[in-house]
C-alpha cells in the first residue's frame, strides 16, 4: 500500500526528534554538530522537509543510528500506534474541513508532543477495543458530531428540496405519493425498479432494498407499505439529484466503507424527510399544536399520519425545525428497540443536539433506567398500532428536567419486535413561553435515572438491579478522604 508523502516526512521527523532528544541534543546543538541549519532541521522534525540521501547519512553518523533505521518507516513501541494511525489513512477518509479542521493543523500537533499524542490515541484504541466500538462506529459517531454542530438543520438540503418540487411539479402541500416518485426514478434517472425483487433471496429479509449501479436497478422487498416505499423512493432521487456518487447500495446499511458513504447516506435521508415532511408545513402544524393548552396523544398521532405512516420519519424531522423554528437547541432523539417478552431494550439510535443530554446510549450492558417514557410505552403494546404517550422527566443528580415525548409501534420487518421514537426537550423559561401544554397537570412528571447502576434514587419500584456503580464511586470517595486525614494527621 502506497503511503503519502506527507506522512513519510512525518514519520521521519518523528524519529529523528526521538532521537535526537535521547542524546539529550537541542536542536541548537544537533545543527552545530551537522552544519544543517536550526530552521531546517526544525521543519524536518515538524514533517514539512525530507533530506536529500546525504543528510540523511549525516544524521544517522551524528546521532549514531544505522543508515536502513532512519528511513525505515517503523517506529519502536513507544510511536508504534501513532505509525499506525498515519498509515491508516484515517484522517484522509474523515472530511476534517467539515469540522472546520485542516489536516495540516493535526500533523504540527503531533509532530509538536508526539508522545503525548501518541499516549491520547493508545488510550483511545484501547478505550474502543475495550468496547468493542467498529470502523461503523467511529463513523456514525463523526456523524453525530456533524449533525450536532449544525444543530442538525441544513440549509442547502432545504432549498434543494424547494428546487426540486419546483422543477419536478411536486405538489408539498399535498401527502407524497410513492407512484409520483416512482415515475420520476424511471423517466428521469432510468431506473429499472422490481418491486418484489427480494422474494428469491431469504438471506436478505432483513433488508428493505438493494441498488445495482450497473444496470441502475432497484429491488425492492414485496411487503413494503406505502409510506416505506415513498422514503426509498425519496432518498433515490436525492442519491442522484444532489450527485452523491459515493453511496451504499443497501437499506438499511450492511457496513460502512468510508465517511462519504456515511455522510452522503444522511444527507441522502435528510432529504427525503425534507420532501415528505415539507419545512412549511409541519412548522404551521407545530405552532399550531404548540398553542393548545392540553396534551392530545391523538392530535399528535394525526400529525404523524398527515405525512407518513413513519413515526421515526416524523421524530426526525422535528430534530430539523425544532432548533432552527423554535429555537429548542437542547434536545435529544432516541429509538429503542424491544423483542416482545424480553426485559431487554437496546437503544439503537441517537442525537443530542447542543449537549450531551441524559440518556445516552450505554456500552457496559447496564440496565436503562425502567421509568422511562420511551421505555414503558413498549410494554403491551397492541399489535399494528401507533401509540404516543408524554412524560416530563427528572434527573435529580444534576437537577435537569426534560418534556419527553415518544411513539411506539410494531417493528414493520420483525416479528414479535417493537420499538419507540422518542423526542426529549429541556425544559427551561423558553420551552415554557412556546408550549402552552406544558403546564398540563395531567402528564406526567417522574425522578428518573439513567442506568440502575448509576441512579441515585433509593425508594425506585422498578429498580433491576443495585446502584453498583455509585457505589464503587462512594466507596472510592471514603478512602480518598482517609488518605487526606492521614496525610493532613502526619503534616
């Protein structure tokens, strides 16, 4: 595998400042023995300069170090994990500009504490095997990040939306339909789409479609309903409408190669929700709905319904308007998932937009704290039925509050599975002055935590397990202040 250039001359000025300090050398000082100048030396050991083959023999005499060891591109144990992360080509599959980040600005931080970088990504590595955190992982992570630097509201995918509508006479103000889409898939883009082109393949039945770029066909699975098909079709047209050459072919998505597949698969979603969810529309139906003095599960339902079969859909979409509309910047969205018969919930999706709100997703296997909304609502749930329900939640470690609201239904594409979508608000003077239902007596209002193992309530009905977690933290905290009394009793 071919390695760039720029990470070569990093590598080497990596070594040669390792070495040169060993020898207890300033750079001062390794210039006078080399009659190589300061300066050049210094943009040799930052990564920016190569020696020419002489230099190289020159240093290697100076600092006593064989010829083959200093332009070897393996580094001893100590920058061993460092060599890795150059050579992975990491930082080129992460779009750092997106971030605001240059490339350049990383590599004079290395090359400024190479050690201390180096110590920061074993820790990482090992914190990740630890956890069993994949490529997909660290990719779907970056993401969120994105999302939440944005506030999960983009601008230019909205007016894409806009351009397209007007160029392709979709009307917005009128529910989506899948056969409009459809026709413009195949007379636009000449897509050849199967809609049951899966039936022959059982080993996919946990995929709802599959793109084949060759011949620019779409094969479907047979039992999808209205609603699932109107968003395949939609992310489609954004595939190509948008030019996002670099895409999966799968949904739901088998693995991840790159961060542009990642990233051009949200974009490609954002989109579609943007299309089947106009921007207009569901703000004039929220300021409506926001202005009612009482919570209405059902109203709220028949919002879902106006656009899509989809509560995931709708619970999205919001994490868009919510922020930039209404100015609600502290939120989260979650999904669980439940096999009916089970005390297990996975919580297989989130954001937090602003900061980390309480929950998040925990890779320890803790127990999710039983109380909540979004987790209560998945117990008994009818079969094929949309059902909302509205919590007001409160964690008492860092006396925080949150209007959580959450749908749940029947898994569409697994059997006896269920899962919720849930949309979770800080309440503060703000939330309070834009929903008038806030102050209903009749939702209601629970201490919460976030883990049974982290959670400080005493008297939980639901608790599965002990507080083991704090209770380590507690114990730690006692022999902490034993040492100080004695380090205080023996001053």
């Amino acid at each position: 595998m071919k390695i760039e250039e720029e990470y070569i001359r990093l590598i080497f000025g990596l070594k040669l400042k390792q070495l040169r300090t060993e020898k207890n050398l300033s750079l001062f000082g390794l210039s006078k023995l080399t009659e190589i100048s300061k300066s050049y030396l210094n943009e040799i050991e930052k990564g920016k300069k190569y020696p020419k083959t002489d230099k190289i023999a020159l240093l290697s005499k100076v600092l006593d170090v064989p010829y083959d060891n200093m332009v070897s591109l393996k580094l001893d144990k100590n920058l061993a994990p460092l060599g890795e992360i150059l050579q992975s080509k990491i930082l080129k599959e992460i779009p750092l500009d997106l971030f605001g980040i240059q490339e350049s600005h990383l590599i004079d931080i290395i090359s400024n504490a190479p050690l201390k970088v180096n110590a920061f990504i074993s820790t990482l590595i090992e914190i990740a095997q630890n956890y069993n955190l994949s490529r997909e992982s660290f990719f779907l992570a970056a993401l969120r990040s994105y999302q939440e630097a944005h506030n999960n509201y983009f601008e230019d995918i909205e007016q894409s939306v806009a351009q397209f509508s007007k160029a392709y006479q979709i009307n917005l103000e009128a529910k989506i339909k899948s056969i409009d889409l459809e026709e413009i898939l195949i007379e636009e883009f000449d897509y050849n789409i199967v809609s049951n082109g899966l039936s022959d393949y059982p080993k996919l039945n946990e995929l709802r479609c599959v793109f084949i770029p060759k011949s620019k066909t779409l094969l479907l699975r047979d039992d999808m309903d209205e609603s699932q098909k109107t968003f395949i079709y939609a992310k489609e047209i954004a595939y190509n409408y948008l030019n996002l050459t670099e895409r999966l072919y799968t949904f739901p998505w088998i693995k991840f190669d790159t961060f542009d597949h990642v990233l051009n698969n949200f974009l490609a979603s954002y989109f579609a929700g943007a299309l089947i969810i106009p921007k207009k529309s569901i703000e004039s139906q929220l300021k409506t709905f926001f202005s009612l003095k009482k919570w209405n599960a059902a109203l709220f339902n028949k919002m879902i319904l106006q656009f899509t079969d989809s509560p995931e859909t709708y619970y999205q979409r919001l994490t868009n308007i919510l922020p930039k509309v209404f100015n609600f910047k502290n939120l989260f969205f979650l999904r669980f998932t439940n096999r009916e018969g089970e005390n297990r919930f996975k919580l297989s999706k989130e954001l937090h937009i602003t900061q980390q709100q309480p929950p998040t997703a925990n890779e320890t296997h803790e127990h999710y704290c039983r109380r909540w909304v979004s987790i209560n609502i998945l117990n008994n749930l009818p079969k094929n039925q949309l059902i909302t329900d509205i919590q007001i939640s409160q964690y008492p470690e860092n006396d925080s509050k949150y209007l959580v609201i959450s749908s749940a239904t029947s898994d569409p594409f697994k059997d006896n599975c269920n899962r919720s979508i849930n949309i979770g608000l800080l309440i503060s003077p703000h939330l309070s002055s834009k929903l008038n239902f806030l102050n209903d007596k009749k939702i209601k209002n629970k201490k919460v935590g976030v883990t049974c193992e982290r959670c400080p309530i005493a008297d939980c009905e639901v608790r599965l397990c002990e507080a083991t977690e704090l209770q380590k933290t507690a114990a730690n905290d006692i022999i902490a202040q034993a040492v100080n009394k004695i380090m205080s009793d023996y001053s």
